[in-house]
C-alpha cells in the first residue's frame, strides 16, 4: 500500500511540484467525460483536489488509471500518488488546499463501498439523526464530527495536563459497585457467583473518592463514566462522562481556585479565549435576581422584588399574591428565607417595540407550566404606564420608574405569586424573552459560582406520612464551618432551622447551565451520621448501606472536597452544539437505544439462567425493557 506522505488538508502552493502521497475517502466526483476525472480526497484534516488527466499520467499506466477513475464513487477509500501543481481551473477560495491539485500517476482502491444512506461530504443534505446514528461510521466521517472527536481529546488532554502539574494522580475506581439509596435509580448487574445478588453501575465515584482522601492520596482525579437510569430528557444520557476530582486538606476557596484555573485554561487552550475571573454568588442572591440556581449572566432582565410596591396598588392579582403564605406552590419546599407570597417584575429595555402583542400573550400562556397564573406586562411612556396592567399601577408610577431604572419605550414584566413559584417562573420567562429578543451575543463567555446552598429542602410528602428532608447537593456535603454547631444542636423536628442550615457547597455555571458541582465534604462521622438519621435512614439502616464510609471515617478522614465536571456538557459549550449526542462517539437515543448496535437486546434463556434471573413479560402499563 502507498504511504501517506502528507494529510488530506495539509498541501499548500508551496508544495507545488512535489510528489506526494494521499489516502483517504472519495468524497465526491466530476467525470468530464473526455479522459478527465476530478476527485475530493478526505480525510479528517480536510480535502484535496485529484485530478486524472490522460494527458498527464504515463502512457504505460493511463488507461488503467483514468479508467480505474472512472469507476470510483462516493467514500470508496483509495491511496494515490501525484505531483502537487497549481490548480488549473483558478483556486477555491473555499477550501484551505484550494490553490492546488494533485495529478494522479499511481492509484490504489483500498476498499470500494456500497452506495451509502447519506454522504457525510454533503452537510446540506443531512437525513435525520436516526439514520445517521444507526451509520454512525459515516456520520463520524463528516468534518464537524470529527472537530467535536477533537475537541474532546483535547478537553481531557488538557485537564490531565492541567491537574497532574497541580499534583493530582488519576486513580480508577469500580464499575461494578454497591447499589446505593440516594439519587437517581440504579443500573443493575445481576452477580453470576453470588446468585440473587446485584451489583450497580456507579452513579458517580463520589465515595470511593472520599475514602481515597481517608487513605491519603491527597488529590485526586478521573475521567470516568456515570451511570444514571434517570427518565429520558432530550439533553441527558443515562450513560455519561465526568472529569471527577476530590482534594484532601482544603476549604472551599482552595478548591474554588484550582478549578476556576482549570476552566479558564480550558477555554484559553481550547478557544484562545481569555475568561475573567469568576464572580460569586450565593444561592439565595441568585434566586431573588435570576429565578434560577444556574443564572444566566449574559443579559441583563434582572429580576427586582417589589412586593413593598405592590401592596399600595388595589390590584387583586397583587394583593392576592402578598396575601400567600408561606410556600406552598410544590417546587419543593425550598428553604427560602422569603416566605410566602411576592411580586416580582423585570424591565425589558425597548421592549414596548419589541414586545409584540404576540410575544407577550405566549408569555401569559408560558409561565402556566411552572404554575404561575399569567405574566401581566405594561409599556413605560414619558409620563407614565400604557397598556396592560397600566391603571392598576398608577400609584406607585414614581416608585416603579425609580426601582427598576424605567426608561420610556421599555416594558414591564410581572410575576405574582408564592416565592418559589414567581421566582421560577419569571426567571424562565426571563430566558425566554433573551431569545425571542435576541439579546445573547455570541462569544460570550458569562461564568460564575454559585455559593452557599441550603443543606436540605422539604418535601411536604402526601400529608399522610409527614415530610422529608432531601439533600440539596448529595448527603455527603458538609455544612458550612460556621453551621455545624447550629446544625448539630437542631433536633429533626425544628424544620425552620434545619432548612436555614447553609452547606459548603458550589457549582460552576457557564452560560445559564452548570457545568460542574461540587461541596466540602463531611469528614465527621457524627455529621454524617445526623445527615442520614435526617435523611431518613436509622442508624442500623445508615450502618447497612454506608457502613464502609462510616467506618473509613473512625479511622482518621482529612478534611476534603471536591467537584466533578460533566465532561460531554463542557465539550457542548465548547464545540457550540446544544446536542449532547454530538459531542458522544456512539451515544444513545433518549430511549437509551444504541441505534448501530441494536443495544439493549434480549439474551439467551441460558445467560439468564446462570445469572438467577427470569426476564417476565412487561405489564402493559410498564416499560418495555425485560424487568430484571
Ligand atoms: N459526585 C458529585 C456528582 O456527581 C459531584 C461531587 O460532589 O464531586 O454530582
């Protein structure tokens, strides 16, 4: 076979007269019918031009290669050798090889190929993804997805550079793991030796990782995969990557530093892209302005709490709102330190034009999924409100224009509800608006911390069997240094306390979504062991499932913490795709299904068998998948 000499993409006028050697996929073809054949060479670097000229090979080989020419069509594979020249019919300003061509002397067909489904040198005539994942071979062949294959290799080059310079060390931990409680639903495998036993797929290694901080290995990181069979949602995989790090000896700042050194190398690396420092935020802080625990900081739309506004306004909607009590709109109890019910409202510079009509009947319609009952708006003129819920405003004219640096020609967005529920409302209405205004700039890198999390929410439960604490980040995240002797003097009936606790918890947001999440760890085991009693697990029950963590943590735990990045969403933002599938060599549907392998499938009575399993018939209602 001929060596390649050079890449597909690499030949420039410079080469020009020189020999060289190509091989790759045929990406297309243009017969002129007259002993002249041009073909596209690819391969992942780009293309070149071939040219098969009966006047320019040997007169002892011509027939036979122009004629073998002929006969190539779409991604047949050949290796060819030819004199680089200047292009005759003028340069492609198109294509970066596009000053030249190479004339072919010498062909090889390595491989022929069948017509295929779809040419992945045709991007604008893509069919739709399902063919395109049941062929991914060829679906990886066009130029982006090899951009994104790149682009994540050097995301994981990068942070195993990055954190084994910081003194990290890469340490595998099982696949094959306990099944644990809390969290997403489990993927099980059935023990063959042990029979009715299972093991679980790991959700995340987050105690194998604590416990290597207990046995001293200071720093650690993976790039692992995470198991979690959670509902289908168009944006998760059940099978996904992290980039997982845990740091023994150090407080939240240690922590927040390093990996903020590591994004903003990420993206320098990757991008070229010098991200500031981050800014900071606390949980509570980002609910009040963004609705969101993940706000996005690329526009403005602040939202502005004006409840002490409203209540001088006769509007029933308002007055209705100020009259809620505490939280009870179902999002979960969140330990807002902002009782009951609020009037919240967010400016739309220019939005009087902008808004039409249109937009702002969707958005009364829109709020509805997150239970809010409309989103009342009014437009700011010279003198005062017009349109909308203006009349009902006046009073409080002056005050309004004054709290939300009003300007005629804006709007006026309102939401009026409990807490919870105007807060997520008007802070998904908020993203709404940022796109349907276009107002999100591209090359915008807008990133922050998010800080100090309450340790636990409340579910109100059926009202039957009474309420449970659920823990807002995992159960192994520590409450903050100066919370721990609060914490740990408030029995489990002072609610109030408990969801005032704040733990030493962070996440990275990057444009709106978070990209990596993290806490301080609990190190103490009378910490731990009051967060599972909470939690809901006795101490016989705690002792049955995290006995090992319990009793790593008699023997001497540092204190530590740790982050774990979602590899595929941070390669998301840096390849620019908002589809996880994309940034995934053979990802799933959302039904879990490898298209091209055809996984999951049914197996032989007999595997079942040795694994002490019967696969019964589904219930009608029930999923599809054998139950286990
Ligand atoms: N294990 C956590 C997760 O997967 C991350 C961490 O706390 O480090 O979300």
């Amino acid at each position: 076979m001929l060596q390649r000499t050079h890449a597909c993409g690499e030949l420039r006028i410079e080469h020009a007269s020189e020999t060289a050697h190509l091989a790759g996929w045929v990406n297309n073809y243009r017969d002129h019918g007259t002993g002249l054949v041009f073909i596209d060479l690819r391969d992942h670097t780009g293309l070149t031009q071939l040219v098969f000229d009966k006047e320019d090979v040997p007169a002892d080989v011509r027939d036979e290669i122009v004629e073998a020419a002929d006969k190539l069509r779409a991604e047949d594979v050949i290796a060819v050798k030819g004199v680089v020249r200047k292009r005759d019919g003028g340069p492609n300003p198109k294509l970066p090889t596009g000053e030249i061509e190479l004339v072919v002397e010498k062909l090889e067909v390595l491989a022929k190929a069948d017509t295929p489904p779809f040419q992945p040198g045709d991007e604008q005539n893509l069919p739709g993804e399902e063919l395109r994942l049941r062929h991914r071979y060829l679906d990886l062949r066009r130029p982006a997805m090899q951009n994104m294959l790149r682009t994540r290799h050097r995301v994981t080059k990068v942070a195993r550079d990055f954190f084994d310079t910081m003194g990290f060390i890469e340490v595998e931990t099982p696949n094959l793991c306990r099944s644990t409680p809390e969290g997403a639903r489990d993927f099980l495998v059935p023990s063959r030796l042990q029979a009715g036993e299972f093991y679980a797929l790991p959700q995340s290694p987050q105690l194998f990782k604590q416990i290597l901080m207990v046995a001293g290995a200071d720093r650690y990181m993976q790039i692992c995969r995470c198991f979690r069979d959670e509902d289908p949602r168009a944006d998760r995989q059940a099978e996904f990557s992290q980039i997982d790090l845990e740091m023994a000896f150090v407080t939240r700042e240690d922590v927040l530093n390093t990996m903020e050194a590591f994004a903003r190398t990420l993206w320098k690396e990757v991008l070229g892209v010098e991200v500031p420092r981050f800014p900071r935020m606390t949980w509570q802080e980002a609910m009040d302005r963004y609705g969101s625990d993940r706000p996005d900081l690329r526009f403005g739309l602040e939202l502005v709490d004006i409840s002490d506004l409203a209540a001088k306004t006769d509007f029933k909607v308002f007055q209705q709102a100020l009259a809620k009590n505490p939280d009870s709109s179902g999002t979960g109890g969140h330990p807002s330190t902002r009782d009951g019910g609020v009037v919240k409202a967010f400016r739309v510079p220019g939005g009087a034009e902008k808004l039409t009509r249109k937009l702002t009947d969707g958005y009364a319609e829109f709020v509805k999924q997150f239970g809010a009952g409309g989103a009342p708006v009014t437009k700011v003129t010279d003198s005062g409100f017009e349109t909308g819920i203006a009349r009902f405003i006046e009073p409080i004219t002056a005050e309004l224009k004054e709290r939300l640096k009003l300007e005629p020609g804006d709007s006026v967005i309102f939401g009026a509800d409990g807490y919870n529920t105007a807060s997520k409302a008007l802070g998904e209405l908020r993203l709404k608006v940022a796109k349907d205004l276009d107002l999100i700039e591209d090359g915008h890198w807008a990133f922050l911390w998010v800080v100090d999390f309450p340790m636990f929410e409340y579910d109100e439960g059926d009202g039957q069997s009474g309420g449970r604490y659920k823990a807002l980040h995992h159960p192994f995240t520590a409450p903050r240094d100066d919370q721990v002797d609060r914490f740990l003097g408030a029995d489990a009936g002072d609610t109030q306390t408990l969801l005032g606790i704040l733990s030493d918890g962070y996440d990275m947001v990057c444009n709106g979504s978070e990209i990596g999440g993290g806490s301080i760890r609990i190190h103490r085991r009378d910490v731990q062991q009051k967060v599972f009693g909470l939690l809901g697990l006795d101490d016989a029950e705690a002792e049955a499932k995290f006995g090992f963590l319990l009793e790593a943590l008699r023997f001497g735990a540092p204190p530590h913490g740790g982050i774990a990045f979602g590899l595929d969403r941070v390669v998301m933002h840096l390849a620019g795709t908002d589809n996880i599938r994309d940034v995934i060599a053979f990802p799933k549907t959302q039904t879990g299904a490898d298209l091209m392998t055809e996984a999951p499938s049914s197996v032989d009575e007999a595997q079942l068998q040795e694994l002490h399993v019967r696969s019964v018939e589904p219930e009608a209602t029930a999923s599809t998948s054998p139950a286990v």
